[in-house]
C-alpha cells in the first residue's frame, strides 16, 4: 500500500440504508451555501477593473492606470493596497466569524449557522449595491464576509455529516460545485455590466443578494443533521431523520455508533482545548495545512484578479473579462470530474494528479512571460502567445478544480471525531481565509516585485504540497466518518498519536 494509504475501502465499515432523494435534495440544497462563496470571489475582480469603479472609489489607482504610457513596468500597474483591501477586507470578517460559528454550529446546529450566513449577506449585499462612499463598500464588505464565515464553516460540516460514507466525496463536493458556479455567474455578470453605460459596479455588487436569497429560503427549509441532533440531546427525532435519509427502519449499527460519538463528544467541555491534545494533532496539523495549502496553489491570483491579468498580458478591455469568463466556465466543468471520481479513485490520486499538472503549467506561465515582458516588465505580447498564455491558465484551473478546490473543504470536513468537529472546522475556514486574505492583497505587490518569478514561487509550493499529501494525506474515501480514527490509527506516521480505545468506539464491528 502507497505510504500514505489508510484502511482499503474493503475494510472500511458498511451501514444499512440506500441513497435516498431525499438526502440527495437536502445535499444540493445546502450545497447553495457555496454560491455566495463563489459570487463573490468572481465579483470583484471584474468590478475593480472597471473605470467607473475606480474613478469613484479609488481615483489614484484610476489616474496611474490612465496615464501607464508604456513607460512603467507592466508588472506594477494596478499596484494599490487601498484596491486591495477593498477584495481582501472581506476574508478577515470571514475568518473572525467562523469562530463565532463554530459556536452556534455545535449548540444550536448546522441549519441555524447557514440561515444566519445567508441573512447577513444579503444585508451586506444591499448596502454594497447602495455604496456612495468607500466606507459604505468596506462595511457592506465585512458583511459579506461574516456570511461567509458562518456558511463556509457550517455547510461542509452538514453535508459530511449528511451523506452516506460511500457518497460523501460527491455530495460534499457539491459545496464546491456551487462554488463554481457562483465565480462563473459572477463573471458572466461582470461580463454584462461592463457594458453598461452606468452604475454597471452596482448591479454586479447588488446581484449578490440573488445567491444570498437562495441560500437563505433553502437553509430554513433544510432538516438539521442526525449528528447534529444527537449533540443536542434529540435523540429521538435523530433516529428518524437518520431512517428517512437512509431509507430504512434499520439504522441501529450506524445510530449507536453516532450515539457512542456524541457520548464522547459530550464530555467535551472546552473543544479548543481538547483539539490541542496530542490524541487530535493528525487532524490538527492537515487541518491547518490543507487550506495554507489550498490557497498557495495560487488559485485566487486567477479568481481576483484575471481581467487584471489578462489586461497585464495586453488583452483588451473586453477580451480580459470574457477570459475570466472562459476560466470561470473550465472551473466549473473540472469540478464535476472531481465529483464523478472522488468516492471511486479517492481523493490522493487527485490531489497527486491536480498537483503535478499544476506545477507543469506554472512552470510554463512562467517562462512565457518572463520571454515576453522579461525582469524590465517591457514588452508586448503577441496574440498566439497570449492565447497560449491563456490555454495554459485554463488547464492549471481544471486542475486545481479537480484536486485542491473541492479537497480543501471535502478532507477537513470529513477527518475530525464528533467532539472536535466544528473547532475543526473552524480552523480550516479561518486558515483559509486569513491567506485567501494575504495573497489577495499582496498579490499585485508580489507581481510588481517578483515579476513572472511570482508563478515559480507557487509553482514551488504546489511541489512541496503534492509531496506533502504524498507522505501524509490518508485516503479517507468511503470510511464512514465516525470511524475516521481507524485510518489515523493504520497510518504509518499519524498511527502513534491515536491512542487504542480511540478507534474501540464502536460495539457493532463486524
Ligand atoms: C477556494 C477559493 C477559490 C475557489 C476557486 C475554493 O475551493 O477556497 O479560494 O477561489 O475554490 O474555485
């Protein structure tokens, strides 16, 4: 077996109960939550590079991109920490209020943190969309962000916790494909409202309360979570919620095991303390690497600022948006490969393969714009080699799509015992965030200042991830999710922090 290989699906424990529509509609329902994600991850890329924004909110950046003659390096142009905060404001809101959610997850439940994520959007939206000073966009932002915080934090929770062991890389995925498709939305919006003689910023800003919307009407409709019942002491109407999603009266071997977790989640008191103890650090170091990780791909170089970039590369205005447009749409279509393999092939194999093809087209961006605008960042690219540039960009996003971008929030998800389960969680959003936050607003500095170096130095962390998940990223396809210990335990380097009576939990092995 590969070193980092858990338990086989062979071993893993199988339960009573077949995929039912309903768990089905509930998965896709709550999967919504990725779409104000996703909106808005694509949304303002777009409207920060578009010159009525900018002459109204951030005149300095306008003027200096108006009168970028040709004498100033390609590489700097849309340099502005003010424009950059505008993007990356909203992922420390983010990161703040996933703490909060991790609270209100555990005690109150996963529908009740998603209904409040939604809410609080949509008034960020509004106030957004209504924005006649910066500190309208900034507060609106923030607002924003806190949704996220408590949607990011709770919808993939809900949606491991939903689906059978044997669906969850798909269902849970779902998350991500909303995602997508909420960056790709965003972009066709964009695409439009450029077009717009006026106030085209504030359509695409407002837009945003259209996902929120649907997030929010679908969260109060959505049952809570068997898991999640327990926790609270409904065992009853948690027994039942897990007949009806599995499809039949015969739940007993799953429900104890759910029971024989929450008991041990129960005496939890204080869960970051106890996530601290030695027993959870596997989980605790993956959980913080994976979304550092993610974000070092250098994904959200292309999901913020792709027009920027595409502008940088001598597109034109409108070629720039509609190659987000083309980016956005690859983005989608990758990620349903992910959701068609992932409970198949496991999730290494993924990783392993994303990871590879991205470090090829890296490298390869890299060396075409460093021929082209060399270190003076002077230079003009012709159209076959901006397309290739172009080509290049979409295979890297297909790959991330089908590895890190789904896995991020799939494998956190899915790896924590009950008791730590929301801290868990929390820790991964917050991680996420803080460097979604970071090379959101460094980004353009770091291009101004390592020029196409910028591509190798990510290049160089995808090599040193893929090995990473090499080494010590177990496959946790199809293992059912309170039995996760079993694969820590069996795994050659984390095996030795679990200790025995962790992976006993259950009475009804076979
Ligand atoms: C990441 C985002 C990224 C998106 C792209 C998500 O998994 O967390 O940062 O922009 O994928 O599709």
């Amino acid at each position: 077996m590969a070193v980092g290989g858990g338990i086989s699906a062979g071993n893993g424990k199988q339960y009573e109960g077949r995929v039912t529509p309903f768990v089905i509609v509930a998965c896709l329902v709550a999967a919504t939550g990725g779409l104000i994600f996703g909106y808005d991850i694509g949304i303002s890329g777009g409207v920060t590079s578009m010159d009525e924004f900018l002459e109204k909110f951030f005149p300095a950046v306008y003027a200096k991109q108006k009168n970028a003659t040709g004498h100033e390096s390609q590489y700097c142009k849309f340099e502005n920490h003010m424009l950059t905060l505008f993007t990356s404001s909203l992922y420390l809101a983010a990161l703040v209020a996933s703490f909060f959610a991790s609270a209100t997850t555990r005690k109150f439940g996963r529908k009740i943190s998603m209904t409040i994520g939604g809410v609080v959007f949509l008034f960020g939206a509004i106030l957004n969309g209504a924005a006649v000073n910066v500190a309208m966009l900034i507060i609106g932002r923030i607002l924003l962000g806190v949704g996220i915080g408590y949607a990011n934090q709770s919808v993939p929770v809900y949606l491991s916790e939903m689906a059978p062991p044997k669906l969850r890389g798909a269902l849970n995925i779902g998350f991500q494909m909303a995602t997508t498709i909420g960056i790709f939305a965003a972009n066709l919006v964009n695409y439009g409202t450029a077009q717009m003689k006026e106030n085209g910023w504030r359509v695409s800003l407002a837009l945003a309360a259209a996902p929120a919307l649907i997030m929010t009407i679908g969260a109060i409709f959505l049952p809570d979570t068997p898991n999640s019942l327990i926790e609270r002491g409904l065992k009853d109407q948690a027994k039942e919620m897990l007949q009806k999603i599995r499809g039949t009266p015969n739940v007993h071997d799953e429900f104890s095991d759910l029971m024989d977790a929450s008991a041990v989640s129960q005496q939890v008191r204080h869960p970051w303390k106890t996530i601290l103890e030695p027993k959870y650090r596997p989980q605790l170091i993956i959980t913080c690497l994976i979304p550092l990780f993610q974000q070092l791909t250098g994904i959200n170089v292309i999901m913020f600022y792709a027009p920027v970039l595409f502008k940088t590369l001598g597109f034109a205005d409108d070629a720039s948006l509609m190659s987000a447009v083309v980016t956005g749409l690859v983005n989608v279509f990758a990620t349903v490969v992910s959701i068609l393999v992932v409970d198949r092939f496991g999730r290494r194999v993924l990783f392993l393969e994303g990871g590879i093809q991205m470090i090829a087209c890296q490298i390869g961006v890299g060396v075409l714009i460093g021929s082209v605008f060399g270190v003076s960042g002077n230079g003009t690219f012709s159209k076959g080699l901006g397309n290739l540039a172009l080509a290049l960009i979409c295979i890297y996003v297909a790959a991330f799509a089908w590895s890190w971008g789904p896995l991020g929030w799939l494998v956190p998800s899915e790896i924590h015992p009950m008791e730590i389960r929301s801290a868990g969680q929390s820790i991964n959003v917050s991680v996420n965030m803080f460097f979604t936050f970071v090379i959101g607003q460094l980004f353009l500095s770091m291009l101004c200042h390592m020029k196409f170096g910028l591509f190798f130095f990510f290049g160089g962390w995808v090599i040193i991830m893929t090995v990473f998940v090499y080494f010590f990223v177990p496959e946790t396809r199809n293992v059912p999710i309170e039995e996760m210990n079993r694969v820590w335990k069996s795994h050659w380097f984390w095996g030795k922090y679990i200790p025995d009576d962790a992976v006993g939990l259950s009475n009804h092995d076979a």
